[in-house]
C-alpha cells in the first residue's frame, strides 16, 4: 500500500498514513512532516532569514580579531567569505532532505542515529545552541543595560537594573520563540530592513566624516611569509566554519517549509556569504573612520552609539533588540526547544521545548561564560565544533551517499519501523561520530598534527562521511529504487507511463 505521495519533488503521507501513525509515541503536531500547503517558505523568505540573522554584533565585528592577530582587511575578508562558502554546502545538502521530505530536524536525525539514537545528536545541538541563546541573550542584555543609561541618568543606580533587562529581554526571546518557525519567518522579514538600512547609514556617516579610508583598511598585513600567514588562517577560518556549524545541522527545521528546492538554494546560496562579508566590511570601515573621528577604534556597535546624540542612542537600541532577537531566536532556540520535544513526543510541545530551553540557557549562567570567556566559549562552546562536524558528515553521507535521497517517511514515525534499527540505535552512527571525533583530537594529543584539531570540524566531517558510509554499505534500512517508487505515487506527472490515480489526488488534495 503506498503511504507517500511526491509532487514536484516534494514528499507528504498519504491521508491513510497520516491516520495510522496518529497514535504513535513519535508523533506529534510539531514534528510531523509539513503539509503540501504548509510549504510556504519562498526564496525571499529565507534570504531575509539569512540577513537577518547576519546582520548582528558578531558579524560586525568577526574581522576585529582576525585584523588583530596580523591580517589586513582584505585578507580577513577573504577568510570570512571562504568560511561561509564552505560551511554553505553542508547547509545546502542538509537542506534538500527538509524540503523534499518536510520533516525538522530531530526527526531528520532518527533516519542515521535511530529512533531512540537520534536523541544523542539532537540533545549535541541542542546543548550547544542553549549555551549560545543565553550568551546572546546576556550580549543583547548588557547592551541595552548600557543603552538605557546613556538615555535615562538614573538608570544605572537602579538596584538590580541589569537583571530587570536580562529578565524582559530573557522572555521576550523566549515569548517570540514559542510562536515557532512561522513566526521568526516574520520576524526575519521585519528585521532585515530595519538592520539593513541602519547599516547602510551608518557606513554613510562613516563615509562622509573622513578623507579617504582611514588607518585600519590602509594597515598592512604583519606577515612577513605564507607559512606565517597560513598557520593563522587555517583556525580562523575554522572559527568562521564554526559560526554557522550549528544552523547546518538543523536547517531542516526551516527548509520544511520550503515551497521549492530551487528557491531555497538560490536565496540562501546568495544571502549568507555576500551578507557576512558586506556586513563585516562595513565594521571594519566604520571602525577605521572612529580612529579618525574620535581618536581610537570602536569595534563594538554599542560604544560608537554612546557618542551619538540622545534620539541616535534610543533608535540604536531598537535595532540592536531586533537584530539581536532574530539570531537569537533563529539560529539558538528553535533546535534545542525540537530536541526537548523529540524526548516525548506525546507530552511535550515544541512551545514547552522552547521554554525549556529558556530556562536551561539561564542554568548555564551566561554572565558566568561571558566573565570567562576565553576558557569557556572557546574551551566548552567552540570545542563543539569537533562534535558536530563528524555529525553534520553523517547526515550528509547518509541522505546523499547512502540512501540517495530516497527513504520510507512513514517509517520515521514507526518505534518498530525499519529504522529502529537495534533497539533504536544506529550502531553505524554511533561508530562513525565516534571516529570522526577521535581523530581531530589526535591534534591535540600528538606533537606536529596541530593541523587536525585546528580544522576539527572539516576533519571531522570528511572522516565521517568515509566511515558512515562504509559501515552502512549492505545496511538492510536501505530501501533499493524499486522499493521506494512502489511506497510512492508520483503525483503531477508520468511515471512509467502512469498517472497519478484520481482516489490519490483527492487523498494530495487533503494533505
């Protein structure tokens, strides 16, 4: 009996399906795939996705610690648009398998690791994106802290002022949240013309107030051979990989509502790499004309603001929150707040998971991590990236190489379908993790491969990829083409000489 129905590329269960799994413990509203209608995502909305989430402090100033270790502008540019080329094609392939299949992505992750087995990288991106949703939350916190008492003169001696910010920014985050993709879809779209357009001012007061470019984009580069040059680039640009190694993972979770895999590539493909580097371009610009203007370099967006009049200062915190909002919300609370759901599919919503998350990043005292930063960001949240490198490897090796993007939707929801593989578990996945974890931190224990830790991430992912699909070779989870096309009725066009039957396009048309 077919039970998927796939139209212009696009997977969705049969009506009989649909009504078979209802009682499933893997079932619920939130993870179910996407409806034919539900797909509504055009390439404007991702690419205001994309710029939105771009357009933050971070981004602003991702060259100031390149250009401080020894680089010159351009070079620093150099290695943020290469970072975000090369983190884009994960993205991409993790992508497809969202829209084609409409499914987030915990659900996405139970096809490698299994039904129980994919709580491990779930709860692994989860971890890590709660920890950054309170550090953001803290950085847009303490940036309004200091916003609001520029504007009111008492502020500050209020007792516990900070708190009463971290608290109202805490749940506005979190209110926004639980609204779920929909909602940060809108988001998105009211975020990037407002940052957009403020940036656009800014580099032109920036512009118009110097002669020329100033000390920091005339700055020579401080190395003096390649070899000096490439042992900073490499983990620099590691670093730039890593800022966008967690969205590659569950962008499933947006690609569901994708209306078509060309606009979504296409928009995504042209937002991330060109908004990263224009945006950061226009950090380094502005802050090369501060030295000018006011006699030393202002990296942070904050500190330029407080030189500004009363009305400039009370516009930049607005745009500060909405920007700071969507990167928030976007990149740091939606894959969490799914993993938390994935747990218990029947009694936990995706709006209870986001709440969850809330209240974990606030366990995880980000004051705390932001006071030690150096040991903790990069130490426990940047050592991630050898976790989920080897994860985002799976993923792509099992969709692409393995299965050839072609699986059995309804069996994700099924506790003894045929990925439940043992007990659960993808043993395969479990192996494969674990290798392309143990091999970046060889950088770490033996003299002279120092390269390997500090491109953990790419070496992880490429040693996965290999591994995972050696070990899934003869796996009998696979389903051969034959098997695939008889589970599915291909609507809206011919296949082998057939149609889509009328009784099944009545079934389409209710789904």
């Amino acid at each position: 009996m077919k039970s998927q129905i796939e139209d212009k590329g696009i997977v969705t269960l049969t009506a009989e399906a649909v009504d078979q799994l209802q009682d499933s413990s893997l079932w619920n509203d939130d993870l179910r795939p996407t409806t034919k209608e539900e797909h509504s995502w055009k390439g404007r909305n991702f690419a205001a996705l994309w710029i939105g989430m771009c357009l933050i402090i971070p981004s602003y100033t991702m060259a100031s610690g390149m250009i401080a270790l020894g680089m010159n502008w351009w070079q620093a540019l150099l290695t943020i648009f290469l970072g975000n080329c090369i983190v884009l094609i994960p993205i991409l392939l993790n992508a497809h398998a969202g829209t084609k299949f409409g499914i987030p992505y915990p659900v996405f992750a139970r096809l490698w690791f299994g039904s129980k087995g994919a709580h491990i990288p779930a709860l692994a991106r989860a971890i890590v994106a709660a920890g950054w949703f309170g550090i953001n939350t803290w950085i847009g916190t303490t940036s309004i802290d200091a916003l609001m008492s520029r504007v009111f003169s008492g502020w500050s001696g209020i007792p516990f002022h900070t708190g009463i910010v971290f608290i109202f920014f805490w749940g506005l985050n979190v209110g926004i949240g639980i609204k779920g993709p929909q909602a940060i879809k809108w988001l998105a779209t009211i975020a990037t013309p407002v940052v957009g357009i403020s940036s656009i001012i800014l580099f032109i007061w920036a512009a118009t107030n110097i002669n020329g470019w100033g000390p920091i984009l005339t700055a020579p580069s401080k190395f003096q051979s390649t070899g000096a040059f490439l042992a900073v680039f490499f983990p620099a640009l590691t670093g730039v990989i890593a800022f966008w190694a967690t969205l590659a993972l569950n962008i499933p979770d947006f690609a569901r509502h994708a209306v078509s895999q060309k606009s979504m590539m296409v928009s995504q493909s042209l937002a991330l790499p060109i908004t990263m580097t224009i945006f950061s371009f226009i950090g380094i610009f502005v802050t090369s004309a501060t030295v000018v203007i006011f006699g030393q370099a202002l990296w942070q967006p904050v500190e330029l603001l407080a030189k500004f009049p009363t009305y400039i200062v009370f516009l930049g915190a607005i745009v500060i929150v909405i920007s700071s909002i969507t990167i928030n919300v976007g990149a740091n609370l939606v894959a969490p707040a799914r993993a938390v759901e994935n747990l218990w599919p029947r009694r936990i919503t995706f709006a209870i998971g986001a709440v969850i998350t809330g209240l974990f990043a606030i366990a995880m005292q980000p004051w705390y991590l932001m006071s030690n930063f150096q040991t903790l960001i990069y130490g426990f949240l940047g050592g991630y990236g050898a976790l989920l490198g080897p994860i985002d490897g799976i993923a792509i090796a099992d969709y692409w190489i393995v299965r050839r993007k072609h699986f059995a939707l309804k069996e994700l929801y099924q506790k003894d379908g045929r990925y439940s593989y043992s007990s659960g578990f993808n043993k395969s996945g479990i192996y494969a993790m674990l290798i392309g974890i143990a091999v970046p931190l060889l950088g770490l224990a033996v003299p002279g491969l120092g390269f390997l830790w500090d491109n953990a991430w790419t070496v992880g992912l490429l040693i996965a990829i290999g591994a995972y699909s050696f070990f899934m070779r003869n796996d009998p989870s696979l389903l051969t083409k034959e098997e695939y096309e008889e589970m599915t009725v291909f609507a809206g066009q011919k296949e082998k000489g057939r149609g889509i039957p009328a009784a099944v396009a009545e079934q389409s048309n209710q789904i």
